[in-house]
DNA sequence: GATTGATATGCATTCGAATGCATATTCTCG
DNA sequence: CGAGAATATGCATTCGAATGCATATCAATC
C-alpha cells in the first residue's frame, strides 16, 4: 500500500522489505471486520452462509490487510491441495513445450496449479516421485518419451489419480490421453500412395518408443509394401543420417515418413544440400507434429499435427473427473491427427479419400528473444 | 507393497485404488516404532537428536507404511514452503524451453520446486501473483517478455524475494540475472566491423523489450556509423520481412544483427529465397540465443549464446540467498554472451581482438518426439 | 561422589483455514 | 400465532509435522 519511495543508494540492506513482515491470517480479518474467524473463512471458501453485510465487511478488512488465503493451511484441513504434478522428462523435445503452456493453462482454469518436474537424464524418475507425492499433489500428469512404465504405478499406489499425456503405458489401469499414431501412420500411408508413391522409407525415433512403433505400425498397415526403415533417434542429426542412408542404399524410397518433425527437418536438409534432389518432387517427405518450424520456408513440412492445446485439455478433464471420483475407471483417449499439407510432399490428384483428417492450417507462431 | 494383481476387465471401477486409503502419518509410524511423534518427526527433518536405535526402528516403520512427511503441514508449521514461483509468459519463445528446464534442476538441486505459472497472452499477471502468494512461495522467479515491471515489485511487497531472470526491469530493488546484452551487442558490432563491413542493419524485437533494446544500444555503441533498423517481433515471419525491408531500402546493409535467431532464420530465408544472396559471403548475418536450430545446416548461424544453464544457475542461487535472509541487497548480474562462429557470418582476420568471448561450440540437441 | 555437558525423548502447543455442531435470527405459511 | 424451514454466526476441533521446554540417561571430568 505506502511503500517508502528511497533514492537508489544501493549499499548493504534492501530498500524496503520490512523483515519481519508477517502475512496476516483470518484471525485478523476477523478481528477487523468484527466477526468471528469461521464468518472469514465462509467468506473466501463459498461454503456455508454468510450474510451480505458481513461479506462486505470481510472483504474490505481483507483488503486493508492484503489477506490471501494461506493455500498451505487450507491443503492440509481440506486434504485438496489443488496442486497436480506434472512430470515432464526431455524439455527440450520441442512438441512438450506447448504442451507445457497448454497444460499450465488448462489446469488454471480447472483451479489447479502445476508443480513441474523436469527430469535430466541422469536423475531417476522414482526420486522424484516422493517429491510429487509429499506435496499432497491431487493428482499427476506425466508426459515423457523416456517415461519408465513404473512411475505411473507408483502414484497409482499411492492413490493419487494420473494421466499420462502423449505417451502410453501398457498398464491398462493408467489413464491416457495420446494422439492416434497408428492410425495417423496409416492415414500418411494412404497418403503417400494415393500420391503415386511405391517405394517407401520410414525414419524411426528411438526404440523404446511407442510413439514412434505407434507410427510406424499404422505406416506399415496401409502400405502394399513394407517400407524401409531407418532409425533417426528423434535428433535432426539422426534424421540427417538416416536419410542418407535410405537414399544411398538399394532401391531408395521415392517417399519417406519421419517419426517426428526435427528429424524429417534433417532428412530434408540431407536430400537437398547432400544430394541435390528436389522435396515434393524427387522424393516427398513427411513428418509429424506440425513444429512451428514446419511451417518455415525453407522446409514447408507436410506434417501430422496433433494438437497441444486439444491434448492438455483432455488430460485435465479426464484428471479432474479422476480426481472427483478416485474410482472412475481408467480412460484411454486416442485423439486423431490431422494431416497439414505443405509443399514437402507431393499432392495426391483426389484428397482427402474420405472428405476428412487434414488441414490447411499454419502451425502456431514461434519465437525467442 | 502388496497391490492384488487382477485381471484386465475394465468394467466400471478402477482395479486397485481402495477409496479410502489414507496417507499414514507420523503417528502411525510412531506408534509402529514404538516412540513418539517427536522422534519421527526430528528423524525426518534431521533437527535434534535421534538415536541411532531409533532412527532404525522409525525409518523400518516408515518404510513398512510406505510413510512420506506432509510437504504442506510442514510448510505450514515452518513457514518455509520450498516452493519457488516460476513465472513465465509466452513459453512458446524457444529460449525460455531450457531455461524452464535448467531451472527445474537447478532448483530441485537447492532443494526447492517449481510451481509453474505460464501466462498465456489474454491473462493479466496480477491475478497470477495472487495465486502464487497463496501458496506461500519462498521465493520467485520470473522470466518473460512480456514481464510488467509492476510484477516483481508486487511480491517484494508481500515479503516474498523476486530474481528475475533473463529480463530486467528498472526497479534496482529488484533482484536480476540476464546476459550483458549490451556488452554482447558491442561484441558483435566489433566482430562485423573487424569483418569488413560498413553498411549495417539490426533487425530488433518488441518495442518494449529491453533485450532488444539493449542489444541494439551495444550494437551502435560499437559502430562507426549508425545502422538501419527494422521491426521483427521476434518471429520468423517479422525476420523475413525486416530482412526484406532493408536489404530492399536504399543503402542496403552488407551485415544483418538480428535480436533474436529466430528472426535471423526468417532473414536468412529472406536473403537466400528471396534475394538470391548467399548469407556469410553477400550478406552477414548474426542471430541472438544460439538456439538449437542455429546448429542446422540450413541455417548455420553465427550466434550470441546466453546459457541457459548458467543463467538459471546464478538466479537459484542469488533467489535462495535472499531466501537465507530477506535483507541482503538486491542483486543484478549480468553474465557475458559469447560469440558462436558459424558460416552466416564472415569470419574477421584477427579475431578475437582480444582473446576472449567467442567460441566454437555447438548448441544443444534438440528433439521431439 | 558430585558436577557438567552432550545426547535422547516425550508432552504439549503451534501454524492457518475449514467444518460439524449448537445456537440465534429471520422468514414463510398454514 | 406458532411450527418449521432457511439463513446466519460462533465455538471448538481438526489436519500433520515441527519445536520449545522439561526431563531423563549416560559419559567424561574434577
């Protein structure tokens, strides 16, 4: 309210910053609004009667005093701590990015907040775990491609309700909210024929993958003949060797699809600058995740999208319900993937087959400053 | 411990998940070990003597109930949450991915953790601190662009340290890490300089960026003559155009300083698709963040890079100082960038002038999956 | 043997908000 | 007017761990 406007003297101590400061409880709204420390609480939960007057009266000494609701005191007596852990191993995969922003904000609007786990490579996810759980977290969202199978058991155990976002685990009991890889697979696989394509190349991620085994399945279902495969690790360099290797061996593919879309950024660039061959015409490529760089000139990607936001909303949904009701069954949801057309690959006479499942829309906008 | 294994019917109910399982309490483990709660609790939170005896017992009981202390009773009772405020807006911006990610870790490394709050662009901050302070954080981080200088000042009101990071505001009573963009903008003013080139433009970022403006003042601190300016905004489409802008203006500049790589990409593809010029021979470009797609052979540009991990690793430890005590002066630091010499750029004669602040190295992998 | 210090343990209280219960007041309607 | 519901308020207790204080035990020292 009255902070002391100083000179800019920076010395030894800060400027303001009275060190005793406490914050002030419900007991001293009480006391200044004149009514008891139930009346308060009434007030700020929305649970039970409180009359207009005295709301009035509550809300202006809360207010004189700068009151906030102590969050820590009301988890504990409420045992609801609107707080979800959200575990995230890999940031810097750059499809989790927006799902991270997606997620901070589908689960504010639920009134949850998001207490993040990044897990570096090197730390074991079961740690970090009993971090999660000691907070009292009303429930877990994981989303990670080295997600071991068992960290979702744990907090299952522990009774605290999770979704894994983008990633399946075999546990059926787990719920799950992914994109449908296979069948986006097959959909770039009849794709690609209906393009005119007949040898094919798949550049694989890593193998412990279910997303990438996922879309390379799906791939395989559509196709006359199985395609070749490559594995790319999810890296552009990885893609970038993995194309050259498909190119240079026996009977190169005249289309390939790429498990991700940094990698199909390597394959492209390995066919352009290595090889000299033109994409969309020489060889078509496809890749998936329609990244914000899929939409760059110099690659204009055809890419499968599968939405952050659409993903991020249905895991909060699907882990609100979980946690309003702990005995719900388990839900898996397969959300579709959309094809989004771009010059990489060559464009089929009559698409979409069917009237549906792709897009023209442009990725979202990147930027970093 | 012992979860009943059974079938995979998924009917209406959740397979394992008993309704009522409560989290055991330090009680529970007391009376198992046979000592009181105090014991437990000085076992725990290694405060005051615990024999060795009874530290087997109790942590045999713990481990036997599957027991883990409140994180929330116990932030309530020592008024220390260890929970840390991460405020970012537009986390979409690729730089802040690894800064979230380092400061994940640096901050679990200092045994605190991250409650997350990404602004999306239609939200205002001030209700964000709300929230933050309510769950009676030690302390916060915020990095964003779109930071009002109001923010920061709003938790210091409230006793609750603030570092922000990567950004500044013009508050000195605030607490700040960021890269000396100044200092690097003169650096790559020297660089371009002792290059050759005497036509110069900058592509800057937002209006109200102090990044950008500061880069830019650097920037003209360093030249002989002032250079040309354009708005990119610090995407890839503002890039191309800016690009576009002056290379099609009278004068056109022979070396382009972009606030930001991303914007340097757009210009890039500006320069090569467009124009027909061959970025590092007819035109030099130099981005800002070194970001992952720097390292790519589409675009292999010379880049300032501010480390992320060096940036969050200054802010914990600057943050859990004030945390230590909440009278220390404010700090501002500000960590040198380091040029990163790629092909976008010609590469001056004697460089460095003096020795220091370039370097070879390549940025990090980026993936997705 | 008496004194001191270090070690060990438990009791009771505390943090701040929520809530069951009892009670008081007002309103509604037969 | 009186019975009963709806509204309003406060008291006392609760959540689970931490800690000040009192006390107990033991070894070292004079």
């Amino acid at each position: 309210m009255s902070r002391k406007k100083e000179d800019g003297k920076e010395t030894a101590r800060a400027p303001s910053a009275k060190t005793g400061r406490k914050q002030p409880t419900s007991y001293d709204v009480a006391r200044l609004a004149g009514v008891s420390q139930s009346a308060v609480s009434r007030a700020f939960s929305n649970n039970g009667y409180v009359s207009p007057e005295a709301r009035k009266k509550i809300t202006a000494a809360a207010v004189q005093l700068g009151f906030r609701p102590n969050a820590l005191a009301r988890g504990l007596i409420t045992r609801r701590s609107r707080l979800v852990g959200v575990v995230v191993a890999d940031l810097y995969y750059s499809f989790y990015v927006s799902i991270l922003h997606q997620l901070s904000g589908a689960l504010r609007a639920s009134g949850f907040h998001a207490l993040l786990f990044s897990i570096p490579s090197s730390e074991n996810i079961d740690a970090m775990i009993t971090d999660v759980l000691a907070y009292q977290v009303d429930g877990v969202i994981m989303s990670s491609a080295r997600l071991s199978s068992r960290a979702p058991g744990l907090c299952r155990d522990a009774g605290v309700p999770v979704v894994t976002m983008n990633r399946i685990v075999d546990d059926s009991s787990i719920s799950a909210v992914a994109t449908d890889n296979r069948g986006a697979g097959r959909m770039v696989g009849e794709f690609l024929q209906a393009g005119g394509h007949r040898r094919f190349g798949f550049i694989a991620g890593l193998d412990d993958s279910s997303t990438s085994r996922d879309r390379e399945a799906g791939f395989r279902d559509a196709l006359a003949q199985a395609p070749a495969v490559a594995q790319g690790g999810f890296t552009y360099d990885g893609g970038h060797r993995a194309a050259l290797d498909l190119m240079l061996g026996a009977n190169p593919p005249d289309a390939i699809f790429c498990a991700s879309d940094i990698m199909a950024m390597g394959a492209l660039d390995a066919l352009r600058f290595d090889l000299g061959l033109t994409p969309g015409e020489d060889v078509s490529v496809v890749g998936f995740n329609n990244a914000a760089e899929a939409a760059w000139r110099t690659y204009d990607l055809t890419s499968v999208t599968a939405s952050a936001e659409e993903l991020s909303q249905r895991a909060v949904e699907i882990l609100a319900e979980l946690i309003e009701d702990p005995d719900l069954a388990p839900q898996r949801e397969f959300l579709p993937g959309q094809l989004v057309l771009r010059s990489s690959a060559r464009m089929p006479e009559n698409w979409p087959l069917d009237g549906g499942g792709n897009v023209a829309a442009a990725a979202g906008d990147i930027k970093d400053s």
